[in-house]
C-alpha cells in the first residue's frame, strides 16, 4: 500500500494566503534520497537592525539570482471544478460557490467578512526562468490570485484611471523563490487587493504589468519584510513559514496537478531538500511593539518513528501542517468553500498522480489512523513522550 503522502500546506504562497506547505510526490517515495545538511546555520545577530525592501531583494539576489519580471498571464489557469463540472466567470454563484479543491488559504477571516471566495475561476500561476548561472539549482514560481468574481464588470482603476476587463484583474501576486541546493528561500507578498467590486477605494491590479521584484517601482507593490511582519501580527499568524512550514512549495489538491501543455507539473517537487528563509535574523526575531512584535514560525519538523507513515515521503511541519493541513488532508475538518460530496472525506493518501478523496479503508487504514493519532498528539504537546522535533536542514551559501 501507498504510503501516507501528504505534502500540503497554498500557492503558494503567502501571508494570509499562503496555503500556498506540503506537497504530494509524484514519483515513488523510495526513489527519493533525504538531503543533509547544516543544522547549525548561524544568522546574522543583530536584534535592532532594520530591513528595508531594498536589503532584502538584493539579499536573495545573492543566494537566488535576479528574479525576472513577468505577466501573471506566463502562468496556466487553475481549473476550478463542482461536482466535476468547469465553474466560469459566468456560472460562478459568487459568495456561495463551493468547489472540489478549494485555495485552502488562510483567508477565510477575509472570505467571511468581505465576501471573498475561494472558488473564483481565473487564477494562474507559473514558473520563471531563473538568471544565469542558478539554472540548475533554483526554483521560482509565481501565483495570480483572484478572490472576487467581477464577471466582467468594467471599472476604473485607481491607479491608472483606465478601463479594462476582470480577466486582467487579480487580487493577489506572490512569489517564491527557493534554491534547492542550499535550501535558501524568499517569500515576495504585493498588498493584497480585500475590497470587492463595488467598493470604493483599490480594485485589484492589472495582472499584465507586474513590477520586477528588485526595482525601484516595485517598491510600492511588493511588501517589505517589515510589512509582512506587521500584516503576519494583524491576522494573528506567523506569516509565510506558518503555512509553509515543511517545504517551500504547498501541494494540495487545488493546485497540485495544474500543468503545462508538456505535461509538467507547475509546482516543484522536493519534500526532503534543505530549506530555510533568507533574512531569518530578521524574522526570527520579535520586535517587543505593537505592530511588529510577531516573529515568523521558525522551520522544525517531526522525525519520530511513529510518524513514518507520513514522514516517509514528506516532512510534518510544526505549523499549519500540524494546526489545519493534518486535519483536512485525512477528512477530520472540512471547510465551507468544499462541494458537499468532498467534505470530511480525505485526500490522503493518494495514487501517484492525482488527488483524490476517498475513504480510508483495507489493510493500511489501522496503520495510517495510529501515525496520524500520535502526530496530531505531538502537534498538540511537542515534549510529550515519544515526540522528537528538529530542525529543518539547510547549507550555507
């Protein structure tokens, strides 16, 4: 029998989105070798310096290269389907549409509130050409993000005073860039658009002209470490490392079979490689105010034997993995976005291409109900017996 493979945690990506971590393997878990790596990284000890959007990008330029600028229209559609049915812009019944794979971001204070939903057609995510001489090595992937269906409404944009269709218009743009050999990751979050059609004030961005992550106009579009802190603080998470806390790049079945016309899988593939943030003095660190007192979830997972069922093929992540991803992955929780025929159903494990839901049942069901009632048991009380947590391995550059 398969064993338990549940990489999951959103595209990407990100903040209050970022269900973006986790992912599912598409090859066999044998095939796959675990990565060493220096767990005693040192960070840069300096408890009051700041860190401007200009020492970050240029930060992850060094470890990652320059990160090309792009269109969200470079990235493929993600389908959205109920009851295997394509929902469009035109059938989408707008707050009360649910779907087979919902985003499962960390949005659902927003969704409730704004009338967001996340099972709006139209997304598109992709990957960019790494710069020369980080082609082999580093992974970079970009998310479009649309949480209202405007069906094609016309409007004015703040900031350019000119009219063009929903399909250009997106709510959200993130990135992930992540080097594979020495497990050095950058999380790049815009302002998230929250204000649905028919509110005044921002209506989203025209996802045709996305400024370069590095350059002086994008400076005002993408958020400096110190805003994604301050936002992490606001929604009362610990940023982008509390939903991708396994591995860079979060697979569920929302986004994990989203393909090029090759055939290749959008989303990268490495759930034992090395990985840590650049900039980690920074986030690591709590500022004691008000505002940006909330340090990111630092990067540990679980290594104990009972957890082998799972750990086998993917890390278990002390943050969302253990909160919220555990829970929806083996059908414990459901959300209200998810068609009624997948609710509490799981989609773990799973064949070796595609998500599905399906009911537990055979020789492997015992089996799988006793690694997950000891993880969720470790996630709840990290010392209590039998529960070993360490660091998740990373090189220097």
């Amino acid at each position: 029998m398969a064993a338990f493979k549940k990489r999951y945690l959103f595209l990407l990506i990100s903040l209050p989105v970022i269900v973006v971590g986790g992912a599912v393997l598409n090859q066999s878990c044998k095939a796959r070798g675990r990565s060493s790596g220096n767990d005693g990284l040192k960070s840069v000890d300096d408890s009051n310096a700041p860190y401007s959007y200009e020492q970050y990008t240029e930060a992850c330029k060094r470890e990652l290269g320059e990160i090309p600028k792009y269109s969200c229209f470079e990235g493929v559609e993600v389908p959205i389907y109920e009851s295997g049915g394509l929902v469009t812009f035109e059938n989408h019944k707008g707050r009360a549409q649910t779907c087979d794979a919902p985003t499962h971001i960390r949005s659902d204070l927003a969704a409730n509130t704004i009338g967001a939903n996340h099972c709006v057609p139209g997304t598109r995510m992709g990957r960019l050409k790494p710069a020369p001489g980080f082609e082999d090595k580093v992974q970079i992937v970009f998310i479009c993000r649309k949480y209202f269906n405007r069906n094609e409404s016309r409007f004015t944009a703040s900031d350019s005073k000119v009219q063009f269709s929903d399909k250009v218009v997106f709510d959200d743009a993130n990135v992930i860039a992540h080097n594979k050999e020495t497990g050095a990751t950058c999380f790049f979050v815009n302002h998230i658009n929250r204000k649905g059609p028919g509110i005044t004030g921002e209506w989203g961005y025209d996802g045709r002209q996305i400024p370069q992550i590095g350059s002086p106009e994008g400076k005002s579009f993408w958020r400096s470490p110190d805003e994604m802190k301050v936002t992490a603080n606001f929604l009362g998470v610990q940023a982008c490392t509390e939903c991708h806390d396994n591995d860079p790049f979060i697979h569920v079945p929302y986004n994990h079979n989203v393909k090029f016309k090759d055939g290749s899988r959008v989303l990268p593939d490495d759930p034992m490689g090395p990985y840590r943030l650049v900039g980690d003095w920074f986030f690591h660190r709590s500022e004691g105010t008000v505002t940006t007192q909330k340090e990111w979830a630092k990067l540990s997972h679980l290594v104990s034997a009972e957890a082998q069922p799972c750990t086998e093929c993917h890390r278990i992540g002390s943050g969302a993995t253990c909160s919220t991803f555990t829970d929806l992955a083996t059908g414990a929780t459901s959300t209200q976005f998810i068609s009624e025929n997948n609710r509490n159903v799981a989609w773990m494990p799973q064949t070796e291409d595609h998500w599905r839901y399906k009911e537990w049942s055979g020789e492997d069901k015992p089996r799988l109900e006793k690694a997950v009632k000891f993880i969720k048991n470790c996630c709840a009380n990290r010392n209590a017996p039998g529960c070993v947590w360490e660091k998740i391995p990373a090189r220097a550059l």
